[in-house]
C-alpha cells in the first residue's frame, strides 16, 4: 500500500467542477446537474479496500446527515480489474447495506472524471460553492486531522469548511492535503500530471 498526499495543480480555488455523467451505486445516473439544489458540493474520491477510505465513510456519512444544503458525493475511479474490493458490485452493496450513506456514491469506469479533477489519493475531497448552477472550487484538502486510518481525529476541518461556506463567507484557511492510498490507475493511463 501506498500512502501519499493528495497535492494537485489540475484544479484551483475558483475553478469551475469538470462536468461528469456516472453511474450511481444506488441504479440512477448521476451528473453536476444532479446537484444544483444544493449550495455546497462534497466530491471525495475515495474507494472500498484503502484503510484510509474506510475510516472517513462515517464522517462523510456524517456530513451528508448533517447539512440540507450540502450535497456529499463520493467517486471510485479505482481499476476494479486489479483491485476486485472496488468494483461496482461491491459499491452496490456497501450503499444496499447502509454502510455508505452518502448522497450518491458514483463508479468512474474511465477514470476520466479523477484525471480532470486532479484527484491522486482516496479519499482526495473537493468542496465547491454552488455559484448559480456552477459549482467552483471552495476547498481542496483533508476531512479532519487524524493522520492515520486508526488515529481519532481532534478537528473535523471539513465540517468547519461546510459551515463557512454555507453561511456565505469565503474560506481562507490554508488547504492541508488528504492522506491516503494512490488512485489506481490501469495500467498506461496514469494522468500527466502523475509524477510519482
């Protein structure tokens, strides 16, 4: 396994969300447009086998429980050839059983949706302001500061974030990486910007 921070010049505070239209584990299709009710958007990248992705499914959880106006939506972008815990059967039975309750838990088979976002770990979270049906990019950076999948956190950094924004002020804190294990690309299909 492979730990690393998620750092990425692909996206910057301002930045319009790259569109998207993806399978949803709950049988619906899923795009931007899907979410443009709410005023703040969650995109985290995450999966179903990284230990890391594991121990924040309760806090997104969490969030998507606790804020109307924030839409939490997770992406696997993972090659479930290589890593069968992250197919799409398996998403299917982790949102069946309750386990991921997020607004939509979505399947990018293509891997084209992480690359445009410049995701390079699960969970690598993005938090976008709904700017008149455009979502742009608010926050880049880590849920909470607990360091390692088993670590309690002391700060739920992002929960703060959600509130700043949703209560109409910008977010000025300096962006702190996520920590987690590397996407998994298939092979020959590592973005440009992929320099490890």
């Amino acid at each position: 396994m492979v730990s690393l921070d998620s750092e990425s010049d692909v996206l910057q505070r301002g930045d319009a969300a790259p569109p998207f239209e993806l399978a949803g584990a709950d049988g619906e299709q899923y795009s931007l447009e899907s979410f443009t009710d709410a005023e703040a958007l969650l995109v985290v990248f995450t999966c179903n086998h990284c230990p890391y992705a594991k121990a924040k499914i309760p806090e997104l959880n969490r969030l998507a429980e606790a804020y109307d106006d924030l839409a939490v939506v997770g992406i696997n972008a993972n090659d479930p050839e290589e890593y069968p815990d992250d197919s799409f059967e398996r998403m299917r039975e982790l949102v069946a059983d309750g386990t991921v309750d997020y607004d939509a838990y979505l399947f990018d088979q293509g891997q084209s949706v992480a690359a445009a976002y410049g995701a390079r770990c699960t969970p690598d979270p993005f938090l976008f302001r709904n700017d008149d049906d455009t979502f742009r990019l608010a926050y880049h950076g880590r849920l909470d500061d607990a360091p390692n999948p088993d670590d309690e956190p002391s700060e739920r950094e992002m929960a703060a974030h959600v509130e700043t924004l949703l209560a109409g002020e910008e977010i000025t804190a300096a962006e702190k990486p996520s920590r987690g294990c590397s996407i998994k690309w298939r092979e020959g299909s590592e973005p440009e910007y992929w320099d490890l």
